[in-house]
C-alpha cells in the first residue's frame, strides 16, 4: 500500500479539522500536514486531541506564501524532515474566507485569500508534481474544495447539477467561482490532476457561533432574541460535517480527475423550520420552554439567494457515497455537542 502524505489547507477550521481528524482515522498509513493561518476561524483548539498524533503535522502558515507551500510540497520543510514526513502527493484545499456576511463589508480579504490563495497552493503542486515528459508523478490529486452558492440563486424548482452555470451573488461566491475557474484552467491548460467538489450548508461539531444554527443554539441557551433574516423562507440543502468528510474522501480517492461532484445532503430546509426545531430539541435537551418567542424577523441581507438545492446524484451513481444522517438525526448530534462544550463556544465568541 503506498503511504501517502495529505497536505490539508483550513485544517484548523470547521470543516478542515473534521477532516482531518476523519482522513487520520480512515487509513493507518496516511500523514497529514495541516496548514493554517489561524485567523478567527482557524483555531488551535480544534486540534488538542491530535497534538500528540504521530501521523499529524500542525503548520502555522499562509497559503499565499509561496515559499511555504512550495517546501511543504516537496517535503523540504523542516518539520516534515524532523519527522520523517514523504513529499506531499496529496492536496485537499480547504482553506477560505467564508462567511457571507463578512464578504460584503470586506470583500477584499475574500478575494486575497480564496482566488490568490488557490493560485499559490495550484502553481505549488505543479512545480512539484511535473515530471520531464510532461506526466504527473503518479498517483497524486489535487482536491479543490468549493460551495453551492457560485451557482448562485434557484427558483422554487429544481436542483444545481455539475453543469449548473456559476451565477455567484456575493463577494464570496465569486470569489470561490474565481478559484473553481483557477482549478479548472490548470487541468486544461497544464493537465494538473484536479478534481472539485461543490458542498451545500455544512453544520456539526466546531462550527463558529457566527453560522445560522449555532448561532442560534447559542441564543437560545443565552435567553437572547433570535435573529431571521426577511421572512424566513430562504431554504438551503443542509450536509452533517461528518458526511462531507466521507465524500470528501471518496472524490479524493476515485473521483474523475477534470471533474465537479455535488455533494448535498438531501436535506432542504427554509430557515425559520431549522429555528423552529432548534427551539424544540434545545428545549427538550436543556430542559427550557418557550423558546419559539425568542424569535424576531430582522432585514434580508444584501444578496440573499432565496434557495440553493444539490443534485448529488452523481455521487451516489459513480462512487457510491450517500448522506448517512438525515437533518434531524444530525441536528440531534449537533445540539448535543454543543450543550456538552458551552466553554469551547465561549472562546469562540470571544474570538469573533
């Protein structure tokens, strides 16, 4: 079996240390180097029950620093030789600015990190991976890691499918459409492995309280008001973390290089459902009541998409993968984990 060395980018975020964490357990003889740059969605912490994980390397870095990636590529880094790491053979790009709202006041940053960031980490896997006849070493992939929303907005019909065209509606959807196009470019144009998948709304285990559904667990618990944005009906197709994980790893393993998978949840929602049902498992596990009054209606945001639904059908098809939890087994999860770690949301808000 060929030991392979996974470099993950965002592997301190939410979905990134999820990841990795699942990436470690699935396959004993796999290394993984994190890279992250820590900013208020990156956080250390995320990672203390791998601190001490043999096949685990934590780097505190910038994917827009190309001397970085580039040694961290090709196992030149001095912590991958201290600790006996091969060159990097794998890549899962996961690292993003992503929260929408912060886009429209800071476009800027989104734009630096998502559309450079992937430049560097593209240009870094092909210097390293290029051979003289123009191949690719074998048996390396570069695992783009993309959202829903660069298709923008869907009627009351209908799902996104791969052909889909990107129509992205804030400076954060363009700019994770900016960097599909980036992945897309270095396959065509260099024959880059790449593959790219595109994700509905994640929620689970270590998502920041700035997100609609721990945010709003967070408001109940606090006895504070429940902000919805315009009417409520914006409906969205929510993923369990943990599944993402597990599609994620499918892509990466056998998915057709040059290629885009949906992975979805299968699970649409408007979101004044999901705040109704927080209300009533937080209730029921807290032993609280009344909750449903903590909710009031503020203004829609700019930009508001009124529905994203996946087609993940390709998925199922080509390489077998389905959502194990439906959205109430896994808000199940959710808010269990989230009344048992009220101390990690509380450095978490402070960090925001």
């Amino acid at each position: 079996m060929t030991r392979h060395t996974l470099l993950v980018t965002g592997g301190a975020g939410f979905i990134g240390s999820n990841f990795v964490r699942h990436m470690l357990a699935a396959d004993a003889d796999r290394r993984v180097v994190n890279l992250d740059l820590l900013t208020y969605a990156g956080r250390r912490e995320n990672l203390d029950d791998l601190a001490d994980h043999p096949r685990h390397l934590f780097v505190h870095g910038d994917i827009r620093d190309q001397a970085l990636v580039n040694a961290l590529m090709t196992g030149a880094h001095p912590d991958m030789a201290a600790r006996g790491f091969d060159p990097v053979d794998r890549v899962a790009h996961l690292a993003a600015e992503s929260h929408v709202d912060r886009s429209i006041t800071g476009p800027e940053a989104f734009v630096s990190t998502n559309v450079h960031g992937t430049l560097v980490l593209l240009e870094g896997a092909r210097a390293a991976w290029a051979e003289g006849d123009g191949g690719w070493r074998p048996g390396t992939r570069f695992l783009h890691v993309s959202t829903d929303e660069v298709y923008g907005s869907l009627g009351p019909e209908g799902c996104f499918t791969e052909r889909t065209p990107l129509a992205p509606n804030s400076p954060y959807s363009a700019s994770k459409a900016g960097s599909d196009l980036l992945a897309r470019a270095y396959r065509e144009t260099y024959g880059l492995p790449v593959v790219t998948t595109r994700c509905s709304n994640n929620y689970g285990p270590y998502q920041l309280p700035e997100k609609l559904i721990p945010v709003v667990i967070d408001r109940i618990l606090d006895r504070r008001a429940i902000p919805v944005y315009g009417d409520g009906r914006n409906v969205r197709d929510w993923l369990f973390v943990l599944d993402h994980c597990k599609g994620l790893e499918r892509v990466l393993e056998a998915g057709a290089l040059g290629e885009v998978y949906n992975i979805g949840g299968h699970n649409e929602w408007a979101n004044i459902d999901i705040v109704g049902l927080l209300c009533d498992r937080v209730d029921e596990r807290a032993g609280l009541s009344g909750s449903r009054s903590l909710i009031t209606f503020v203004t829609d945001r700019l930009g508001h998409d009124r529905r994203y639904a996946i087609d993940a059908g390709r998925m199922a098809r080509e390489l077998g993968w389905k959502p194990d939890h439906t959205f109430e087994t896994g808000i199940a999860e959710t808010v269990d984990w989230y009344l048992a770690h009220r101390d990690w949301v509380a450095r978490a808000k402070a960090g925001l």
